[in-house]
C-alpha cells in the first residue's frame, strides 16, 4: 500500500521514527512530506536528517500567512503544488498528523478529491478541549470531518471532543512515542560539571509560559529546605519574568536555566534531574494533551512528578506522582518525598522505564497504526 504522511513536526528527527516503524512492513510503500524548516519547541529547526530510514522523505516548504505565532503558523500554511505530489505518488492513503481544522489538512483533501479520489484519507487530532472556531477554520475541520475515511487522536477525551462537534467515523487512540534506545539511562557526567550541578536536582524542560506551571514549581522549590537545584530547560514569554522570581526568591544560586536545546540533546539534560516536575495548568482554552517530556524521562528512569491537568495523570499512570494542578504546597510535598525516598526514586524509575517499553515506544504505536492501514484497505470499520 502507498502511503503519503504529512506532518510539519518530522522536521525532528525522533518524530519520524512513528514513520519509519510504519514503514519497515513490506507491504508499506511511505512518503513523508515535510517542511525544510519550522518552528519547533521555540526554535527555528531545519529537516534533521534520520539516518537508515525506511522511508522517502520529499521535503517542501509550506506558505503559510501565520509566520509570527507558532500556533497560528501550525494551521494556517499549505504545501504548494500538491496536484503534482499526488499524481506521482498515487496515495492508497493519505495521513495528515494535523488538526482538522487546518488550511493544510483542508486543502489536501480538496487536492486528493479530485486527484486521487480513491486514497483514504486519515486526520489527527490532540485539541482535548471543545472549542467554536471562526471561519475559515469552523469550515476547514467540517469539510476534513465529511471527507475522511478515518482519524487517530492523542487520548480518549479528544475522541469524546471530535464526536461532540461531528465526526461519526472511525479512530483510533494514537499517544506519542519515544526510543528507548535514544531515551535511556545513562552518565552524564562531564554535562552535570559543566553545568555545575552538585545537589539533588529538580528538572523542568518545556515552554516558559504560564499554562507550563512554572511559577508554580519555582514557588514550590523557593520553600524547600533541603539542598536542591532547579534546572529549567525551555525558552517562551515568561522567562524573563520567571528569571526575575528566581532572584525574588531566593533561588538565585540554587538555579540553572538553559536555552531551549535541540531534541536529541534532551536525554542528556533528562539524566542530569533526579526528579522531572511537569506543573500545567489548565485554562479554559488549554489543558494539557498528553504530556511528551513525560515518557521521555520515564524511559531514562528518572522519576517524574506531573500535575493533575488533561492527560497527564493517564500518561503516568502508577509509574510516578501526581499532584493537584496550582497547588504549591502539595507540589512541595511531593518533591521533597522524593528527596528523602531514595529507594522509591529507584522504583519510579525501574516502573517508568517498564512503562515506556509496554506502551510508549515508536514500535508499539506504528504496529497500532498499520492495524488501521489493514482494517481501512479491507473496508472494515473501526471503533467509533
């Protein structure tokens, strides 16, 4: 079967290894089109070059009229000249890891409908909160929902919001992944002196924003006795005004802040933390949709401690902490019940790495969504 994958977020090279396990079955013939460069955790990124892949890459640079926010860039762009990528590739199916409501998931379907009318065409969903959308947007998702055969979503509760404005077909329930032999233990040592680190280690690494919970974490950290240190990784708004609640709390020398890094750099910073702190906080226009640095720090076995927003419980399920989202003292709590616990560090970390390879690694995923390729190329219906 030919497959045609479109996806703006494989301009990292770990996020094509979904596409690459789909497409070591040799029934698969796969195509992924992606940018040259996008926005990606706050940073510029080029197309990072995987290396072995089983699949071909046709690298396309979108145009997009959303160049000034990265949200509105994620769902305003198209790839031009889609008539001629759909006649050379010739589709059984085409799957658009976009939200519904996207010019880019709208205008291949229009494309697709009249070049290659017979390809199955499968959308992806993470949006876990129901929301109206403006026109043109409320038009997009409405004509993506009537024109696919099929959708994969992020968790159920996405299902439930897709269902509740519409969509009646088949999907299937899609987290992301990590590679566990990327994402593993292992010493960093010569980072931890670089960075200066010496006391137990409090580790956060995403977006610098409110929603992210960071506040919360460094009020939590600023009335913690013990000897710790707090290592924020991430760019975003808040960070200047996070760099200011440092200092106002007493933190200064007790706090690292690092840059946004690359993505494959991540697993050295995950294993300089003795315990990775994920605080969000949901607001009425986000709540937390899965929770990625999560299973990355659970497959290098460093115990995590997650707030109770969105999916973020389901993610961790027993294999780390949870306390309630905003709450300073139970966050304080639960950090210093780790720093005094070591033999249940050890245990988190031992279940959360047993986790990941149970239900979190790229394998187990693209084995979920060949199952779907099967059941859509057989004319049999999935779950709704």
């Amino acid at each position: 079967m030919r497959i045609l994958s479109v996806s703006h977020s494989c301009v990292v090279s770990e996020y094509q290894k979904r596409i690459s396990e789909v497409a070591k079955y040799s029934s698969v013939e796969l195509t992924l089109l992606v940018p040259k460069h996008w926005l990606q955790f706050n940073k510029m990124v080029n197309l990072e070059e995987q290396r072995g892949s089983s699949h071909r890459v046709l690298s396309v640079q979108p145009i997009t009229w959303g160049f000034r926010k990265n949200s509105m860039r994620n769902v305003t762009h198209i790839y031009p000249n889609m008539k001629r990528i759909l006649a050379k590739i010739e589709p059984d199916i085409i799957e658009i890891w976009e939200e519904p409501f996207s010019a880019v998931s709208a205008h291949i379907i229009f494309v697709a409908r009249r070049i290659v009318p017979q390809a199955r065409i499968i959308f992806f969903s993470a949006q876990n909160i129901l929301k109206k959308y403006p026109v043109p947007f409320s038009v997009f998702e409405k004509y993506t929902f009537k024109n696919s055969a099929h959708a994969f979503v992020m968790n159920d509760e996405v299902a439930r919001v897709i269902k509740k404005k519409g969509y009646s077909k088949g999907f299937d329930v899609l987290p992301l992944g990590v590679d566990p032999e990327i994402f593993c233990k292992e010493d960093v040592f010569s980072l931890k002196k670089k960075l200066g680190i010496r006391d137990f280690v409090v580790g956060f690494i995403g977006k610098i924003a409110v929603q992210k919970g960071i506040l919360v974490l460094i009020e939590a950290a600023s009335q913690i006795t013990e000897n710790i240190q707090l290592l924020i990784i991430g760019n975003g708004d808040l960070k200047e005004k996070v760099e200011e609640l440092v200092i106002s709390s007493g933190l200064r020398q007790r706090t690292i802040i690092v840059d946004a890094v690359v993505h494959s750099q991540v697993p050295d910073y995950l294993n300089c933390m003795d315990v990775l702190v994920s605080p969000s906080i949901t607001t009425p226009r986000l709540k937390e949709q899965f929770g990625r640095v999560l299973i990355e720090a659970m497959a290098c076995q460093v115990p995590v401690i997650g707030s109770s927003s969105g999916q973020i419980p389901a993610t961790i399920g027993e294999a780390g902490l949870i306390f309630k989202e905003g709450n300073v003292i139970d966050l304080k709590g639960k950090i210093e019940t780790l720093i005094k616990d070591r033999n249940l560090r050890a245990l988190l970390g031992k279940n959360g790495r047993k986790r990941v390879l149970e239900n979190f690694t790229w394998k187990t995923i693209a084995e979920k969504q060949y199952q779907a390729y099967t059941r859509l190329m057989n004319g049999v219906t999935c779950a709704t």
